[in-house]
C-alpha cells in the first residue's frame, strides 16, 4: 500500500497486457487480434468474470482509463498520414485517362459518404423503433467508423498498399478515421450543452491553436539550427522529440478543458499535427511515440474497458441482445453496399473484398462508444452490444479479405506496376513541356535498337532507362 492507492489492481492489469500477445494465437491463416485478447482479458478479470478489479471509485483506473483513451485518440491523429493521402491524390492525377469512377480520390471519399448516409439512417431507424432510446446520431457516427490499425497491416502483408486497389481501400479507411473522429469529437463537446450559444463557439479556438502550432512548427523546422539542436537533443536521455510531442499532447488536452471541450479532440488534434509535422520517411517519432503508448496507456485502457463491459446487464435486457446482432448486420451493410462503388474499378472479388475489409472495426468504435458512455448519451447495454460487434467485425473481416484475396496475382501485379511505370513517364514528359514529333521518336527508338533488329527487347529498354546509353561501337549484352 503506497498513500491512499493499492498497486494490486494495476499490477493484474500489467500481468495481463503482458500475457495477451504471448497467449493469442498467431498464424497466417487466423490471428485473434491483441486488442480483443486485452478485452477478453478484463471482462475475466472484472467484475463479470472473476471480480478481481474494478473501476468504480478507483481514482488511479479511472485517471489510466481517461488517459489511455486520450493517447489512443492522440494516436489516432498520428495515423492520418497526410503525405499518403497528398501521394494517392499525386498518382490519381497522373491517371487522369481512367476516368472518375475509377479514381481513388473519388472512390474513397464518396463510398465513405455514402456509408455516413447509410449509418445516419440505420442509427435514425432504431431509435424510431426503440431499440436505442437515445443519441442516435452519435451511434451513426460509431458504426461509420474504420479501424485503419487493421487495414494497414492487412494491405501491407498481401503487398498492395502501392497498387490502385490498395490504395482506394486505404483512402476510405484514412477518411472514415479522421472524419468519424472529427465529428464525434465535436459532437461531444456540443452536446452536453444541449444548445449552439456564444461560449460553445470557443471550442473553434482549438483550430486556431492547431493552425498557429503547425504554422509554427514548419517555419521552426526551416531554421538550421533550431534543427541542429533539436538533432543534438534527439538521442540517449535527452529524447527532446518525444518530450515535445507529449507536451504538445497535454498542452492540447488543458486547452480542450478550458475551452470546455472533449479532452478527446484536443489529443486528436495534437495528433494530426504530429502527422503533419513528420516530413521524414520512416517516420521514427510516429513509431516512437506508439511505441511508448501501445506498451503502457493504451493496452490498460483496452483491459479496463474488458473490466467495465457489463455482461449481467447485457444478458438481461432481450433488447441488447436482439441489438448485437442488428448492429452487426448494420456494421457490414453500410460498409458493403458503399464498396460496391468499387466495381467500376475492379473485379468483383476485390470488390467484395474491400467492403469486408472495410467492415473492420476495432479501436475507434470502441473509444467513441465510450465516450458515448462517459456522456450518457448510450447506456450499458448498449456500449456491451457494441463491444462485442468490435470484437466480431475485427476477427472476421481479415478472414473474408484473405479468402477472396488469396495471394497476389504475379501477372496482375507486374501489368498494374507496368501501367503506373508508363504513367509516370507520360507525366514526366508533360511536366517538362516536352514536343516530340512521329519521326523524333522512331529516330529514338532506333538509337535504342542496339543490335539493329528493328526490334526493342526488354532488355535494351530496361538498360536505357538504367543510364547505359548505347554507342555506336558497342551493344547492350
């Protein structure tokens, strides 16, 4: 006993973020996720299994559970990468020639709208049938949400992150990420006062704050030595970067509360300022700083939303039963129909595939049921209902993708990086203002026929475009 607080309890929950990633199993063909074994584990641990912990009254669980919640959204923030999202629209205008439906830039955002749609009249529909008594268009905004930390993984392991394919599901995923958040986190700042007035208004102060830093942040990274010092400072004890993004994050979450806003939106803020800020490519401060969050903050947070689902209650009411499996339905129709978008694009196995991918739902869904909670806009039933349709989504999604996605097409890969090669050839040529007239060009070919067949193989191409200009006197081997 140390003060007023016991160390029994966190030292349970540490056993247990410990013991979760060893005792899951793992596999190419099925992978529980580590987040739904954390919340297994304190559903046993809480008081619908074992009873060993509780948060009610614990002062200490209740600071780690707000506070992992603020780190997951800070985290959250740091996943919109913004030089994806800038690459994806790059590439998209060098494939102009494919027309509207088949561009990323617009697949994504209007499947994402028209899965918003989708969800706002589901949520709107049960409520009219008294399935949930209230906060109807928070829940709308709850099963619009993707988890970005499954798709990434999952597009990155069957190598199609840098294919159109991958790269429209991925678009889909970083909007539906950073808009869903953006509007719960607004929602809940507005809704406890129940009507727009003056003093609501100043919650826009954090946009102004989130400009004035970035702006900020860019003039002060131009300066040599700003970064010089704060290279100098980066290593071994100092870790200055790391220092300054967490105060970065605190600073935003002390603006939110004075402004009187979701502590939430400020740390998603803080965030995407990060994101923002990260010019470099592997992106070290981002794994840093996850890092440090998904080993301590973030794991307790999942294990203590385990101890706070309310099984008992969950089991009584015939309504949150009947709920599960209706908001699981709802969970992969909103997301399914809008992917048929995909069609005009791709096969419909990809297409198919995209949608059950996209039908994901981990991290966000369950944050923002909780804060859903935490404002009493849902009850307990309800947040368990949709605990457990994470739960679900999450560990069959991938399966579906994988099943229709078996393994990458050699044939189909090597075309659809042979169609981005020759797009990014004619986009160079355009860039510079290049004129070639018929003759210009057979008259460059011909230079590149080094063994004069009237023929250009493969490899002769390939060693022009390697710098081995061809001579007169001498032939490509």
């Amino acid at each position: 006993m140390s003060g007023e607080y016991s160390y029994n309890a966190l030292m349970l929950v540490m056993v247990a973020t410990f013991l979760v990633p060893i005792i899951l199993p793992r596999g190419k063909r099925f992978t529980v996720p580590i987040v739904v074994g954390e919340i297994i584990a304190g559903i046993i641990l809480g008081p619908s299994g074992l009873d060993l912990i509780s948060i009610e009254g614990d002062a200490v669980m209740n600071f780690l559970l707000e506070f992992g919640l603020a780190y997951l959204m800070f985290i959250a923030g740091m996943e919109i990468d913004f030089n994806a999202i800038a690459r994806i629209a790059k590439d998209s205008s060098n494939h102009k020639e494919k027309g509207l439906l088949q561009n990323p830039i617009f697949l994504g955002p209007f499947s994402f709208l028209l899965t918003l749609i989708l969800s706002t009249a589901c949520s709107f529909i049960l409520f009219k049938m008294g399935y949930i008594s209230d906060g109807w268009m928070i829940l709308a905004l709850i099963i619009s949400t993707t988890s970005l930390g499954v798709v990434l993984p999952v597009l990155k392991e069957k190598k199609m992150v840098d294919s159109p394919f991958g790269q429209t599901v991925l678009l889909t995923a970083l909007l539906a990420d950073f808009i869903t958040m953006l509007l719960i986190s607004i929602f809940a700042s507005y809704y406890p006062k129940g009507v727009l007035n003056i003093q609501m208004m100043l919650v826009f102060l954090l946009f102004f704050a989130f400009a004035f830093i970035y702006r900020t942040g860019k003039a002060l990274i131009k300066i040599k030595w700003v970064t010089q010092i704060i290279e100098e400072l980066s290593h071994a004890t100092a870790q200055i970067k790391l220092r300054a993004s967490l105060v970065l994050l605190i600073s935003f979450i002390v603006i939110a509360e004075v402004l009187e806003a979701e502590m939430i939106l400020g740390a998603f803020i803080a965030g995407t300022i990060i994101s923002l800020l990260t010019e470099a490519p592997d992106r070290r401060i981002e794994k840093e700083l996850e890092a440090f969050g998904f080993s301590f903050f973030i794991p307790i947070f999942f294990v203590l939303v385990g101890v706070g689902f309310n099984l008992p209650v969950l089991l009584e009411s015939s309504d949150a039963l009947l709920l599960v499996p209706i908001l699981l339905f709802i969970a992969i129709i909103v997301k399914m129909v809008p992917s048929l978008l995909f069609r005009f694009a791709f096969s419909w196995r990809e297409t198919f595939a995209a949608g059950s991918l996209l039908s994901a739902r981990l991290s966000l869904i369950i944050a923002a049921s909780a804060i859903g909670l935490k404002l009493m806009i849902i009850d307990d039933a309800t947040n368990s209902a949709i605990i457990l349709v994470a739960i679900t989504t999450v560990t069959i999604a991938p399966l579906l993708f994988n099943g229709l996605i078996k393994t990458a097409d050699k044939e189909h890969t090597l075309r659809e990086r042979g169609e981005r090669a020759y797009s990014d050839f004619i986009a160079l040529i355009r860039e510079h203002d290049l004129e070639m007239d018929r003759d210009a060009v057979k008259a460059m070919f011909e230079f590149f026929d080094t063994n004069h067949d009237g023929l250009i193989d493969i490899e002769e191409l390939a060693a022009v475009f390697e710098g081995k200009l061809p001579d007169a006197d001498s032939e490509i081997i």
